[in-house]
C-alpha cells in the first residue's frame, strides 16, 4: 500500500474510533520500526460494549472505504482485540487492560501522528 494510501486507512480508523466516542486515541508511526504496518493506533472503550462498537464501527468503515480487513483477534472477549488493517494495526482495549499493557511505553520510540491535525 502506497504511504498516501495507508494515511487514508488510517484516516478513516481514526474517524470511525471517534465516532464511537473511543478514549485516548493515539497512532503511532511504526514503518521504520517494523516492516508489517506504517501505523499503530491505540484506543480504550469504557465497558466491554464499547469497545466492541468500537471495533464494529472501524470494521464497517474500513469495508465501506474500500480497505481491506486483514483479520480480527479477540472479538469473543472484548477485553483487547487486534485489528490487522494491513498497514495500520489498531489495538481496541477495555480501558484496565490497556493500562496493562501500555503498549504506548512499548512503542515510545515510535513518533506520534498529531490526530487532531487527521481530524480536519
């Protein structure tokens, strides 16, 4: 996917996210980090419903929007589930799980994509 067409997807995931009323939204630029995605977006619902409405929202985006959705890991707990949106990763955590993890902290050396700049 050209560089101008991943910044599309990821465009589309963060609007989708918003619309869902998803919580710190953050995307990572990872392309030099890692050769399987150009952008990391990490988000959090509130309860278990809101992260997959979450899900649901950028899933249909995604497919309305002519992307393709490469596969979904852990729809069933709703606790975090990984998107493969091929060059955008979007990782969709129940608000105490991502806390856990802190992917942020894990990544830190990945610039952050100014979203309120994707927004207009």
């Amino acid at each position: 996917m050209t560089e101008n067409r991943s910044k599309q997807l990821l465009d589309v995931v963060l609007k989708a996210a918003d619309d869902k009323l998803a919580q710190e939204i953050v995307a990572l630029e990872v392309g030099h980090l890692m050769p399987v995605a150009d952008y990391f977006v990490i988000t959090h619902g509130k309860n278990e419903k809101q992260v997959q409405a979450i899900v649901d929202a950028i899933e249909e985006e995604v497919h309305k929007e002519g992307f393709e959705v490469k596969s979904i890991e852990g729809k069933d707990n709703a606790r975090w589930i990984l998107m493969d949106l091929n060059d955008v990763i979007v990782h969709v955590f129940y608000y105490e799980d991502r806390e856990y993890y802190n992917l942020e902290k894990l990544w830190n050396d990945a610039p952050i994509v100014n979203i309120a700049s994707e927004k207009e």
